[in-house]
C-alpha cells in the first residue's frame, strides 16, 4: 500500500459574493478529486493557541502536534537551506518586500510580501549585498528561493512580537514594525542598501515590483521534530518548492525530492512533481509522499479569485488525477488524503483558523458514492476532527 498526501496549500475559503456565495472548491472544476469514491470530513489543523502560519498548519497534517514540538516558523526553513543552527542560535525569516517610498519609514506600505516573487538570482544578489553591509558576528544572512531567506542571531532572543508581511498585504507599516530595536534597525537599514541596488534599478526600469527592503518575522529555535519512519512505519518523501515544507521533511528524516521548475505558485512544474511522486514511489521503494503545492494559496494573498479556480484546476488535471491512474496502471493499492493546511480566504487575503475540508480515498476499499469535494459536502458528513495532528495516523491506518 502506497500513501499520498496531496496538501493544496491554502486552498479552503469562504463564500465569495463575486462568485455567488460560493468557495472556490465549489467552482473549481476538479472532477479527479470529486470522483473519487471517498470519506469527506473536517479537520481543525491550528490549534486555538497559535497563529494559523503554514508552519503550524503542516507539522499537523503531517502528523505532528504543534503544541509539542513548533520552535518557530524559520528554524524548519534553515534545515531545508543547509544551516547547522547551535542551540543558542535563533533562525528568523527574512522576507525580499516592495514597501512604498515615503522618507518617513513608519508611513511606508506594505505593497508586495513577496517583491513581485522575485526571481531566486536576483535575490541572491541582494541578501548578498544585505550580509555585506549588515552581517557580522551577531547576524548572519542567508540566501533562500525567491522572496524567502533566512536570518541567524547568534544567542539571539525569541518571543518578539514579529508581524508576517502577508499579513499586512496594502497596509501602512508603522504600528506592525518590531519593537525589538536591534531588528528594527536591521530593516530601516537594508531599505538604504536595497532602494537603489542595480537589481532594483533593473526591475523597476521592467515594470517590475523592487525588493527594496527585508521584513524579518517568524523567529525561533532549533526544531524539535520526531522520526516520521519511526513514527508511522512508513519510509516517506517531501515534495515542495517552499523552504518550510522542505525543512519540515528533512527535520522529520524524510527524504525532500527537488523539481526543476517548481515556483511555488499556480505557474509551478506540475508535471515534474507528477513525475517526482512516481518515481519515489513506483521505483525508489518510498511508502508515503507528501506533495506541496502553493498556488492556492499565493493566489489567495493576492486576492486573485481566477487564479486561485484555476491553482485547484491544474491539481486536479496534472497531478490527481495522471497520479491516480499511474498507481492504478501499475496495480499498485493506494490511499490519498486531499487537503489544505489552512484556508487562504480571498476576503482577507491572508491565513485563517477556521477547520479545513480532507477527502481519504483507498483504492480497495471504495465508498458507496463519490461526493464533490467542498468545505458544505464536508460539513455535511459528520465527520470532525478536533485535534487536526491525528488525522494523519487515523488515514495511515484505516481508522477512517
């Protein structure tokens, strides 16, 4: 028996009054997911004590209890990039942002959390320039993918109240900027360093959205993440092109499979994950993959209703549905679990706590009808899983 999680990052939502009091699930033509003869059901993936981050809402579906084991957000997202972190080192994210040019820094908005998701290149040369000027034996910077790289404070502190700039996507900083005054200045500075680097200059002469300042959030300690082998029996695989993911994987002793082409957004490499997810486990014997895709929920922070319809779309076509018929053609039992981590709802433009709809399929052990995939349809059955952390082991082992 084989075990996918297909997570659709962000891919719940609330009734949308321009598409009739409908979600994106209910619209999205997806008849892969909505044919499959499967249980429905809701599972509360944020536990009420923390914030609804990717971070929290992962470690869930992936079968751990954030409550236990969550040290912050960009420790998960150093493991992924390669950095040894002491246990006196404290890894913070560092956002590439487009904030608007006021002299006055506390009146800047927040106009892109992800600098027009810049280009990984044109990235590197800038947390380049950012480590030059900035970097020293406190703070270390680290280049990541696109918008998202890695900050290291050396016997540096947590608990500071960090904003993520998803979060404030259009608004005026001042009242979100960190009070911590030594992060503070590391972010009033690199708007210094970055307004006027080549790379900027080139963007904007383009069109194109600068990365003319960091935005530093999401800071902890080294992660604290069991053995999924040894948790759940099972040798496993991560497939994303999101650092956090990535590092959640390599954290747990998974194996984390690179895609060229993967971008993290709706225009991702669909068929090289397709063809990942086969490989691993059709012919280098892995028994579970997680695959990662974050169109959705790129899409839900921008508010784009038609991207967001067609993010679920392209899951549905390119990878539900070829990967199905691959398991099958190889006469291979399978059983997939469908989901988001959160629901990225348009309305906020940002991540919410509300309880998320799954669909578990088996192959040998079919239900009686298939019903569409929708958050009303999961609702609707019955089924609800507080603790959102063991749904992964009830799918695991047919306790569903």
């Amino acid at each position: 028996m084989k075990y996918i999680v297909v997570l659709g990052d962000g891919m719940a939502d609330r009734d949308i009054p321009k598409l009739g009091n409908k979600t994106v699930l209910d619209v999205a033509k997806k008849p892969n997911i909505d044919g499959l003869k499967g249980i429905l059901g809701m599972a509360r993936t944020v536990p009420n004590e923390l914030k609804p981050g990717s971070d929290v809402a992962n470690l869930a579906v992936m079968g751990y209890n954030p409550l236990e084991c969550y040290t912050g957000r960009s420790p998960l997202e150093a493991v992924s990039i390669g950095i040894k972190m002491n246990d006196t080192d404290v890894a913070i994210r560092c956002n590439l942002v487009t904030l608007s040019d006021e002299s006055d820094s506390k009146s800047r908005t927040m106009l892109d959390y992800s600098a027009g998701e810049i280009s990984t290149e044109e990235a590197r040369q800038l947390i380049e320039a950012v480590e030059k000027e900035l970097g020293d034996n406190e703070f270390k910077f680290y280049p990541g993918i696109s918008y998202r790289h890695c900050l290291i404070w050396d016997n540096g502190k947590t608990g500071i109240e960090l904003t993520p700039p998803h979060d404030i996507s259009d608004r005026v900083i001042g009242e979100y900027l960190p009070k911590d005054t030594k992060i503070l200045s590391l972010m009033e500075k690199s708007y210094n360093i970055l307004k006027d680097h080549p790379v900027n200059l080139k963007r904007k002469a383009a069109g194109k959205n600068p990365a003319n300042s960091i935005w530093l959030w999401g800071e902890g300690t080294k992660p604290n993440v069991d053995n999924f082998e040894k948790k759940n029996g099972l040798k496993g695989a991560v497939i994303s092109a999101v650092d956090l993911i990535k590092g959640i994987g390599l954290s747990a002793g998974m194996e984390s499979i690179d895609v060229d082409g993967a971008t993290g957004t709706v225009d991702t490499n669909y068929e090289g994950k397709l063809e990942a997810a086969k490989k691993t486990l059709l012919t280098d014997g892995n028994d579970f993959v997680y695959i990662h895709l974050e169109g959705p929920d790129e899409c839900g922070h921008h508010g784009d209703i038609e991207g967001k319809v067609l993010a679920v779309e392209r899951i549905d076509e390119k990878v539900v549905g070829p990967l199905c018929k691959a398991l099958r053609d190889a006469n291979e039992d399978f059983a997939m679990l469908i989901m988001p981590d959160h629901p990225t709802p348009i309305e906020t433009k940002t991540h919410s706590s509300d309880p998320v709809p799954f669909k578990i399929y088996r192959s040998n052990n079919e239900t009686d009808v298939a019903k569409a995939y929708t958050e009303k349809n999961a609702k609707e059955s019955g089924i609800f899983i507080e603790d959102g952390y063991t749904l992964l082991a009830k799918f695991i082992n047919n306790e569903l």
